[in-house]
C-alpha cells in the first residue's frame, strides 16, 4: 500500500501524510515515508517481491483496523423491543428502561430474558444471524471486535468470525439470578456450576484456535445478574486463564441504589469484594462512582470502555452527567471506544470517534482536550489494550498485524485540509470505508466483501429472523407478512435452499 495519508495510531501519534505500509504474509514489514518503504521493498527477495500485490492509496487516509472491544450480536431481536414493529412516527415514544437513569429492575429482568432467548436459537439460525451481523462489523471497518455477551450462541459467534476473517474475543451470556422490582433478595434462575464450566468450556475451544483470530473471556452483563459465587469463580477464571474480563458497571444513575438493596454495597465495591478490581478488568460505561471507588478504580488500573455516539439515542447520560469518564482518562486510565449494540446496525467506530472528539472537547471548553489523533488511538491502539491484544493489532506498527482501513479522501469534504483525519471525524462515517485488511488480506475492497455473497448473507439472516420471531416470540404471521412479503424496501429474495 503506497502514497496514502497515514495516521498511525502509534503511541507517538505519528502521521505520514505520504506514506506506504510492506505487509509480508500477514505482518506490517514497514511503514513509513514512501520513500523508506520503496527502500525496504527493493531489500526483499526477488521471489517476495513477484508475490505483492500493489494498493494505490494516494486518494485514501490510512487508518489501523478499527478495535471495537464492546459490542453485543442483538440482531435477532430485531423486531420486538421497540425495533422493527414500531410505528413510523416517533412522536409519541416513551422512556426506555434505560433512560431518565434507568429502571434497574428492567435492566436486570431484561438481560435475564435476553439468556433464554439465547438459549431458545437454533443452530443455523444462531449461524446465519452471527455471519450477518458480523458482516455489518466488517463493513464499518472493525477488524477486531470483543463480544461482551450477545443474544446469539457464543460457538456460532466463534464460526463466524472465522469463516468471514476477522479477529473476536467472544464470551458466553451468563447469569445466575435475577433482580426483580420491588425485591430485596435475588431470585436465583440458573446453577452457578453449569454457568461457570459453560465459560471454561468456551475459554478451552478458542484457547486451541490456531489461526491467531478467536479468543474467549469471560463477560457478565450485569452486577444484578451474577451471584457471589458466580462473580468469584468468573474471577477465577480470568486469573487462570490469564484473560480480561468485562461487565457492564456504574452505567446508570440508580444502579448504586438498585446494587446496595440486593446485595448490601455499591457496584465497584462489589466487584472488589469478588475479586474482580484489578487491571484485567474492563468496566463498560463506567460513569457513576462516588470519590472513594475513583481512588479504587485508578489504584487498579482498570480499563474503562464507553459507548458515546450511543448513550443519545437510548436516553443515558454516561459521559455528561458526572464527566466521570473524561476524568479518569485526564487521571491516567486507560479509555477507549466502542459500540455496544443494538436491534439495529448501531453506529460504527467512526462515529464513536466524532461522538468523543466532539463531546470531550465540548464538555473541557477546550478543542485541545481531545486532539483527532487521540480519539483515533482510543478506537485502535487503546482499545486493542482493553482485550488484551494491543501486541497484535491496534496500531501501524512493524511487527504488528497487517490490519488497516482505507476512506477516499478526495471529494469536497477534505479540499485543501492538511488533517484527513479531522474531516473524516466531521463529514465522513461508516458508510465511508471503502477498503479494510485483516492479517494482510483484503476482506472488503470498494466498500464490498469479495470473498462474501453478501446477497445470500442478508438472505440467510432474514430467513432465520422471521423464522425465530415467529416460533419463539410469538411475532403474528400478519406481521410478519407485511415485514418480509410486503415491504418494498427489501429486495426479492429467492426461495430457501434446498
């Protein structure tokens, strides 16, 4: 790849504005001045030389793949749960349960729904659903994504990580009780054994995965939602293992209240009391903390992974309510970017990054907070680090993997602009990623996969959607008629395989 714009994302921050990238095999050989990377181009062999392939990118900013290390597979749920059976208006919607500081008894009877509908997929329904909304993950330009418990099975997320190339650490979706409404004590819902080994069973399949692309960690949703023994012997498992572990904490206003009823003590005072404070730990969304767990957080060296371009759109307040966030990256702390998911594609990496460069430095009153390059590095390099990888990928360093995205730079929105990067976090997005390599491999080219019938990929999903929305949530046919029969914006499918 020669002649592009490229932002590093190194620790150094450093931009080539033309620059090249020698991948051999999978691993980035050098990156630099094109006129560096021509001279360590003419030093390979013959034989090396003859077997690349050559990427003009004098049009395109060069970016690292994107490191999208909180993300939940949702997409089967796509029509219940205020997705697709809504009205066409939105004057008239309500609160959801996570708004207004969320309703914790909600949260938790929610995500405790979400395990039995995981539970009730079936096995090439779980397939076709993770392929597709995997595919969405690849398309936005995520070449490394961490699943932090999905409604889909976590062997079928595994799969489809590997058929479609790119790299996942996945979980399984665990949960022992349940904190209902008005209640003191948590109504127990599964064995805390069979929860347990069902997360070592996934931790030993992907640890003997030798392509370099799948790992595993264990993940739980939400503190309402494990038992102590399930959270110490989750701990157990992330020190044996010698993997991150991840859970949603301090994400709502009155989750400290909801926490403290059940169990007696806030939600980071909780998770030291299981063993799980330390710097394995990512904490997602973490917002809400009084100044004695701020001092705990810092002194454990936890990796903190938020969600801003979503909190919008589903009524939370994570970043500007406290500023808590801001604040414990200004203290040192490791802060990245992700996604989270949604029953609808939820905006990708590029708009988490606008969504951080532009509230960050919005809340400081000050443009310098938060410089484009560093909303960059929290989308890459730093969210590599939150699962553990950052050796690998994150950053368009020598030595690393061979994982980079490429965006068209050369239409109105970039005219002049010696700084790519700030216009694509202005004006660009997801729909911008036009070339993305995995490992050296192109795996999307002019904003297509190539190795993918991404016809038959919808086709399979949307069969497996109406298939699943019918048998287990009990979505009527006349509904689904005018969804997948009747709808003009889908295209004519043809019939299922034999």
């Amino acid at each position: 790849m020669h002649d592009g714009h490229l932002c590093t994302a190194d620790a150094e921050s450093r931009v080539h504005p033309t620059g090249s990238v020698l991948v051999v095999d999978d691993r980035i050989a050098a990156v630099g001045p094109a006129g560096d990377v021509a001279e360590a181009v003419a030093r390979l062999t013959p034989g090396q030389r003859a077997g690349l392939r050559t990427i003009d990118a004098r049009s395109m900013l060069v970016m690292p793949g994107f490191v999208n290390n909180h993300w939940h597979d949702l997409f089967a749920v796509r029509l219940p749960f205020k997705g697709a059976l809504r009205t066409p208006q939105d004057q008239a919607d309500e609160p959801g349960f996570m708004a207004l500081g969320g309703d914790i008894a909600k949260v938790s009877g929610g995500f405790e729904g979400f395990r039995r509908l995981t539970d009730a997929l079936e096995p090439e329904e779980a397939r076709a659903v993770a392929r597709y909304a995997l595919w969405t993950q690849l398309r936005s330009g995520t070449t490394t994504l961490g699943d932090v418990g999905s409604v889909n099975r976590p062997e079928a997320l595994a799969d489809a990580a590997l058929d479609l190339g790119i790299r996942c650490s996945v979980s399984a979706w665990v949960g022992d009780i349940h904190c209902g409404p008005g209640t003191t004590s948590p109504e127990r819902t599964r064995d805390t054994d069979t929860e347990l080994e069902r997360t070592r069973s996934l931790l030993d399949r992907c640890a003997a995965d030798r392509t370099g692309r799948l790992r595993a960690w264990p993940t739980a949703p939400y503190l309402t939602n494990i038992s102590d023994e399930l959270g110490r012997g989750l701990a157990a498992l992330s020190a044996a293992y010698d993997v991150p572990f991840a859970t949603h904490v301090g994400a709502l206003r009155h989750e400290a209240d909801a926490v403290r009823a059940h169990f007696g003590t806030t939600p980071l005072r909780r998770l030291d009391r299981l063993g799980l404070l330390n710097d394995r730990l990512m904490a997602v969304h973490c917002a809400f903390a009084d100044a004695e767990e701020r001092r705990m957080l810092l002194d454990a060296g936890v990796h903190i992974s938020h969600s801003p371009a979503k909190y919008g759109p589903n009524g939370e307040s994570a970043l500007t309510e406290t500023g808590l966030i801001p604040e414990l990256r200004r203290s040192g702390l490791d802060v990245s970017l992700s996604t989270d998911g949604g029953v609808f594609p939820v905006m990708g990496m590029a708009e988490e990054m606008r969504a951080a460069w532009q509230m960050y430095n919005e809340m400081a009153a000050d443009h310098t907070t938060l410089p484009a390059g560093e909303a960059l590095a929290m989308a890459t390099r730093i969210a590599a680090r939150g699962l553990a990888w950052e050796d690998e990928v994150g950053s368009l360093e020598a030595g690393k993997q061979a994982d980079l995205v490429l965006v068209p730079i050369d239409d109105w929105r970039y005219l002049l602009n010696p700084r790519p990067l700030e216009a694509y976090l202005a004006l660009g997005g997801t729909q911008d990623v036009h070339t993305v390599l995995v490992a050296g491999r192109v795996l999307l080219e002019n904003g297509r996969t190539p190795h993918l019938d991404e016809d038959a990929l919808r086709d399979a999903y949307l069969r497996a959607l109406r298939s699943f929305s019918a048998r287990v949530l009990g979505v009527a046919e006349k509904d689904l008629t005018a969804l997948f029969d009747d709808n003009p914006r889908l295209p004519a499918r043809g019939p299922a395989p034999a």
